[in-house]
C-alpha cells in the first residue's frame, strides 16, 4: 500500500512540474530579444542549415541534454501509480523548410 501511495505522490508532483514548466515555456513568448539569446545559449550547442535547392533547406538543431522526443514510461499504463520510467531523448533534431511563393517558410516535416 505503501508503494502505492508513494507512486501517486510521485505522479502528482511530476504533473504539477510539467504544468509549471509549460507555463514558465510560454512566459518565453514575452521574453526580450537578448533573453531569447541567453536562454538559447543556455540549450543548443548549434543550429546548422543545410541548402537543399533555392527553396529547400534542412535546419539541425543540436541540444546540450536529450530533450528530443524524451517520454515517460508507464510500469502499467492503466495504474500509473505503479511507476514509470524515463525514456531518454536525442540531442538533436531535424527541420525541413520550404519557401513559399510569397517569401514566407513553412516548416514541413519533422526528424529526430
């Protein structure tokens, strides 16, 4: 019973730290340029672009720590308070992009 307790405890405090990170990531919108830089600086190692052809290119983004499709792992997805475990991210992700006729980029597709 113990366990059980002790998990849903756990399950709550990891809600209540995702909902206070969401709410601090969306809080960056207000963030002035030169913050914007610092926090960047803070995550990314670097962003490479690679050209494709005149309208298409790939943008890599390299992180410090393995954010990129990072999960949490349930022992029992129907009882959640039996645990979990982390499964780790990637450090880098992939974004193609294409020029619209207008100018404008539009981000395509995803990689990990």
């Amino acid at each position: 019973m113990h366990q059980l307790v002790q998990g849903a405890e756990q399950q709550k405090s990891w809600i209540d730290w995702v909902g206070k990170f969401q709410r601090k990531i969306e809080g960056y919108r207000d963030f002035a340029p030169d913050q914007r830089k610092e926090l960047l600086q803070g995550l990314l190692t670097s962003i490479e672009v690679h050209l494709m052809d005149r309208q298409t290119h790939w943008l890599e983004i390299n992180f410090k720590i393995p954010l990129v499709g990072d999960a949490l792992v349930y022992n029992h997805p129907s009882q959640k308070a039996k645990g979990y475990t982390v499964k780790e991210g990637q450090t880098a992700l992939m974004l193609e992009l294409m020029s619209r006729p207008y100018g404008k980029k539009k981000p395509i597709e995803i990689r990990a």
